[in-house]
C-alpha cells in the first residue's frame, strides 16, 4: 500500500521532470504574432472572421505597458510569480493533498448512514 502511494506520489513527479528536460520550452518572442478571431452564432454557424492585416499582436516592451495594467495582469497570478520557475512546488503539493482529503470525503459521503435512509 505504501510503495502504491509512493509511485502515485513521485511517478508523476518523475514524469514531469523528464518532459521538462526533453522537451524545449518557446521563448515569448517565438510565438506567431498572428490571431484569427471567428465569432460564431448560437448555434456554432460562423457570423465573421476577424484578420487585421492578418497581424493583429505585437511584441511590446514591459516598459511601454502602463503600471495599472501591469498591476491589473499581476493581480490574477500567485505571489511568487516572479520567484518561481513557471510551477509553484507549494501550490502543485496543496492541490495534491486538497484532492486525495476530497476523495476521501467524497467515499465517506457515498457510505451509508442511518440519515440517509
């Protein structure tokens, strides 16, 4: 039981480390600037495309965006968004424990009882 929670436990772990390693992560600048924007009917029928000159982003500076949006931005991440290497090791072992307390609260409530007769 013990060696089956610790593969759960440091097989994906292991895993992550190694996609880390093998495979590259693109820098910001090497994404395609271009966006197409298809907006669509309720029904999923396409209303219009929206190309801008079929470039529709450009790469700023940080420098060049106004501290209230940079601010506005920086208010939806953690407070290590600039400490941590992309993952928060602290966030990532919370949610592991929140989930595996959750499905045992879950297993205790699917168990019957005298109220739920």
């Amino acid at each position: 039981m013990i060696g089956l929670a610790a593969f759960a436990v440091i097989g994906p772990l292991v895993a992550f480390a190694i996609g880390w390693l093998v495979f590259p992560v693109p820098k910001a600048d090497d994404i395609a600037v271009t966006q197409v924007a298809t907006f669509t009917y309720t029904d999923g029928a396409p209303l219009a495309t929206v190309r801008p000159d079929n470039v529709n982003r450009t790469s700023v500076d940080l420098s060049q965006v106004p501290v209230p949006v940079q601010q506005a931005v920086l208010s939806a991440e953690d407070r290590t968004f600039f400490s941590n290497p992309g993952f928060d090791i602290t966030g990532i072992a919370r949610a592991v424990i929140n989930q595996l307390s959750a499905a045992g609260s879950a297993a205790a409530r699917r168990s019957p009882s005298s109220t739920s007769r």
